[in-house]
C-alpha cells in the first residue's frame, strides 16, 4: 500500500457471510462492475482496492474478500482485526445464510465493540420470488444491531454501489467523531489505520482495479 | 507511507509503433486518484489508440542509464510517481512522469499462471524457462527501488525468484539445465507389469511420474495405481474384480441416499450435506467443456452424486468447500462415477486432514512451507515478515487444493 498522505482516509473493509451468498460476486460488480454465475469458491481471502472521491475527501478502500463455509470461520480474526467497515452478506432466499449474520454481528461486536461500521446486504434480490428471509425481520434486525441494511443483486447490479458509497460515508463521520473526541478527551482512540495491510492476495488475485 | 506535496504529476508520454515517427503528448494527472485502469483510458484517448499496447516508464538505472520499466499494475504506477516526485525534489523542479506507449503486447506476461498443455512437471519447468526475460527487468528493479516498489510486485517476483529455485531443487537428479524426461508412455509403463499384469518396482514408477508426468491417455488408468486405490501385489485380473466390486459398493452406498430422498425423509445432515454441495457443483470448473452448459449437465450431477456419498459415508470429514475442485478432475479423467468415487476416496485419505475443522493439518503445512521459505530464501522470509505477511496465508489455497487452482485444467 503505497500513499496515506493526509487527507486521504484509507479504511479497511471485510465482506463476511455464507458459502454461496454472493460476497465475490458484489465485490466484482463494484469494482469491476462484472457478474458471472460461475466463478469458483473462494477459498481464501483475497483483496481489491477502490480509490473514492467523496465530497472532496479522498479515500482508499481496501476490501477482502473471505472464504465463507465454516472451516475457514476461524481465520475470519484474522482478516476483521483491523477493520473500519464489514458487509455481514447474506442470501435473501436463504435463512441458514442469515443466521449466519446474526453470528458474524455478534462475534463483531465482542471482538471490536462499535469500533467497526457494520452493514448488512440481503444479495439476491433478483430471486425476489424465492425469498424466505422475511423483509421485515432483517430490518428490524439490523435497526436493533445499529447496522444499515441494504437490499443488493449483484447480478443485476442493484444496489451494489448505493451500499458501499453509505458504508464509506458512515465510516467518514465514525473517523471525524472519534477523531473529535480524541481531542475532546485527548484519549487515544486510534482509528486511522494507515499501516501496511497483513498479508497480500495471492497471484490469482492481481486483477484488481478501481 | 509516501506523502506527495504536489497534488499534480505532469506526464509526458511518448507513443511507438515500429517504425513510425513517435507521437508525443502531454497532460497531468492527480496521482492520488488515477489508477494504471484511469491513466490507460486517458492514453487511449489521447492517441486514439484502438488495439493493445504496453506501458513502461522512464528511470535510470544503477549506472545513470537510461531505462524503461514495465508499468503493470498500480503498484508500478504508484513506483513511478513516487519517482517523479523524488526527482523533483533533488531537483527542485515538477514532478513528471515519462511514459511509453508500445503498440504491441508483452509476450504471454499477463497470462503467467497458465503454462503451456505439456504434463505437469514439464509444464513447471517450461513456465521458468519461458518466465525468465519477462521477470528479469521486474527483478531488476525490486534491487533499485527496494524500499519504494509495491508490495505485490516485490511478492510476485520474490515467487518467481522461490518457485524457479525449487523447480530447479527439485530436478536435481538431472542435470537443472537439460528438460526433465518425456510423461510416461503406454510402452513404458507395461514394462512396468509383469506377466499376470503385477506391477513390478512401484517406487520406481513413481519416480519416473514424479519427473516427467503421465501421457495424458494414461492417466485414467495410471491415477488409480499412484492414488493407491488397488492394495498392493494385485494382479491384472484382480484389480478389475475389485474395481467391479468397489463400483457395486459404491452403486449401494449412492442407492442408500438417493432413497431416502426419493421417501421424504431427508434428515438434517443429508439436507445440509446437498444444500453445500449443490452449491458448489454449481460452479465448479464450468469453464471447463466436461461441465459446461446448462445446470443439468449430467456431469454436474455425478460430481454431486460423488461428493455427497462421499459426505455422508466419511461423517468426521462431511463436506467442505475446495473438495469440489479436488473430484472434478478425477471425474473428467475417469468418465465414469463409481471410478472417480472411489479415486476420491483414495485420494481423501492422504488430504482429509486438511479439510478437518481443527486445522491442525493445514497449520502443520504452513509451518513446514515457512521452515522451507527460512532455508531456501531467507531475505524473502525476513521481507515477508517485516510486511507482517509471514503467516503466508496468501498460500492457503496451494496448500489445502495443492496447487489444483494455480494451473490450467489438464495440468493441475
């Protein structure tokens, strides 16, 4: 990772969810703005990065994408430490998928407390007439967690880029409110994670693009 | 990391093809906001360009030359405005970036990962061979701009630079310089039977695999022997009734499944069990012609039939994602379900750990990659580590699918 000059926000955000529930695929369609029904499971986290420009205030995202069958759950740490944003995925005809939010939310929430901006996705939305996690349940849900919660179809690309521009924007005013109490308090709330990432994709992944 | 004072970059690029007069063009660009995608488009408008081309910028070498480097990815272009901008600094003048525009592509560098259709230990050789011009000016610019190049680009030759040691480490038994031996032919491996069809010196049938491959007709027949699907001393005749039987075993154990779904009663397990692998047979290798198509492909369906009995009938192991990518190879090789089934199942009892919860096989793989990495390229280790990327896990997926992805199909 190259530049942090000042001004430039880089924010660290990871997808998690479910085998299956489309995180590769909404990842692909931002920043790549493709779709393919086909592409392989993901087995191991890979990253893509996204240069924004939002209201004059440059910023660096850094997205990884995990691997998401339970085997690879306990490398999940590895991969949210460190992060200002999560996409918690899920698929809307699904409900094992969605529970699986619930887990991530709380697993989220022991480990990193409210120092992570959390959104929810129900992807699929193209399979409307399948659905059978219940709409209401998954808003009230994420109002009760404090998470936005987005209806997404990577495939037909909705909603893809309204849930990543809001998450990024969320995580703006999160950066700009602890860095107001930082001065407030003069406490060490630290979010500004300009360090090098931990570990880079692996050549599979040399795609990436903004 | 780097913070630029200025927030434009002049760029003066210049524009060959063959023999024609170089075109030239001007502009600046934001270096916080343009990526290699964003500068590209910009190049092909301002020349208009309609076909392929590469990109390299202009630095000096160790000796004040003059030299263009390949601009691949980001990380390239971040290394040449960071040059610019240092530039500018000594000289207390503009940062600019000079760039070229070639009208042609670099040979096969993009596409380094898919070596030509030779047998697998060729293949790896070949690639090295073939890899070496392309790599070497990225090499030599990691040396000059150590401390500035990106981070891909410095993992990416440093695993070249690794992957061609090995590769030669583990030719040692020829000469490194001559090209390992031919695959195996039909010839060669009958002289490996004896007359009752016993194959005679297993070890050195490995041998001659392990450096030169398999033909690719043989494998369907040669995979089951290196799997060690047949115990061992087998005769000809025996290893077909036991394949006949071991298919049969197989028919009753799918029949057992298939049933119960047929009556309804679809316990959680079995539900689960389908769910995940129905998912995943979905996507697994399409591009290839064996599963392309529409869903109902009748392959799709055999590596769904395999992999759930495999599930059901191995319950400490069940399913776990990447075992898809590791039957479909075995069902296309094969042709037939009950053979591949039971290739899987010869093959799981050698990588099952790697698919346990615990991860404790994994963490023992990774442990022994990182005393290897230590021995043969310690400047890398000490590199990774100093980038915290010392837990390698960037090769996780080599080691759970050993390295089934990072090939072409038939070569994996």
């Amino acid at each position: 990772m190259a530049t942090a000059p000042s001004g430039t926000h880089n924010f660290k955000v990871v997808l998690l969810g479910e085998g299956c529930v489309g995180k590769t695929s909404l990842l692909l369609r931002y920043i790549e703005d493709k779709f393919n029904d086909k592409h392989l499971t993901t087995l191991q986290a890979t990253f893509l990065n996204k240069r924004l420009n939002i209201n004059g205030k440059r910023v660096n995202l850094s997205i990884w994408d995990t691997a998401g069958q339970e085997k690879f759950h306990a490398l999940g740490p590895i991969y949210y430490r460190n992060s200002n944003g999560a996409i918690l995925v899920y698929d809307i005809t699904d409900e094992d998928s969605f529970g699986k939010v619930k887990n991530w939310v709380k697993e989220l929430k022991k480990m990193l407390g409210s120092d992570i901006v959390l959104t929810i996705a129900g992807n699929k939305i193209d399979l409307e007439h399948e659905r059978t996690v219940p709409l209401e349940e998954a808003e009230s849900y994420a109002n009760m967690v404090g998470a936005q919660h987005f209806y997404t179809s990577a495939k037909l690309n909705q909603g893809v880029e309204e849930l990543f521009l809001d998450l990024t924007r969320t995580m703006i005013e999160r950066y700009e409110q602890n860095a107001q109490t930082d001065v407030n308090r003069t406490s060490q709330v630290v979010v500004v994670d300009d360090e090098a990432p931990p570990t880079q994709s692996s050549c599979c992944s040399g795609n990436r693009s903004n | 990391m780097f913070g630029y004072s200025k927030e434009a970059v002049r760029v003066k690029v210049k524009k060959c093809e063959g023999k024609l007069q170089p075109e030239l063009r001007k502009f600046s660009v934001d270096p916080q906001i343009t990526s290699l995608e964003v500068l590209q488009s910009i190049l092909v408008k301002a020349f208009d360009i309609k076909s392929d081309f590469t990109l390299s910028f202009r630095t000096t070498d160790d000796y004040g030359q003059e030299i263009y480097l390949p601009l691949l990815s980001d990380w390239d272009l971040d290394a040449a405005f960071l040059k610019a901008h240092n530039i500018a600094l000594t000289q207390k003048s503009e940062p600019c970036v000079q760039l070229r525009v070639d009208m042609r592509p670099f040979a096969e560098a993009s596409e380094d990962w898919e070596p030509p259709s030779v047998s697998p230990a060729a293949s790896m050789v070949n690639q090295s061979y073939k890899e070496q011009p392309t790599i070497a000016p990225a090499q030599h610019q990691t040396e000059k701009q150590e401390t500035q190049t990106g981070f891909q680009g410095m993992i990416m030759n440093q695993v070249e630079k690794t992957f061609n040691m090995v590769t030669r480490a583990l030719n040692l038994y020829d000469d490194p310089n001559n090209a390992p031996r031919p695959p195996l032919s039909d010839i060669e491996f009958r002289a490996f039977l004896d007359a009752v069809g016993q194959i005679t010196n297993t070890s050195k049938l490995r041998e001659v695999i392990y450096c030169g491959g398999i033909d690719p007709s043989l494998r369907k027949v040669v995979w089951k022997h290196i799997l060690n699907v047949y115990p061992d001393g087998m005769t000809g005749k025996e290893r077909m009734d036991y394949i006949k039987r071991k298919a049969n075993e197989y028919y009753g154990l799918r029949a057992k499944w298939k049933d119960c779904i047929q009556k309804g009663m679809v316990n959680a397990d079995l539900a689960y069990v389908t769910g995940m692998v129905r998912k995943d047979v979905l996507r697994t290798d399409r591009h290839h012609n064996f599963y392309a198509g529409s869903d109902d492909n009748q392959n799709i369906a055999s590596l769904f039939n395999i992999l759930t009995t495999y599930a059901l009938n191995h319950p400490t192991v069940s399913y776990c994602q990447g075992m898809s990518d590791l039957a479909s190879p075995l069902l296309v090789t094969m042709g037939d379900e009950a053979h591949a089934y039971i290739c899987l199942c010869a093959l799981m009892t050698r990588l099952y750990p790697n698919f346990l919860l615990d991860g404790e096989a994994m963490t023992l793989k990774f442990s022994h990659l990182t005393e290897s990495l230590q021995v043969y390229d310690p400047d890398f280790y000490n590199y990774l580590k100093s980038q915290q990327a010392d837990d390698l896990l960037f090769c996780y997926r080599w080691l759970l699918l050993e390295m089934k992805r990072e090939f072409a199909f038939d070569d994996a």
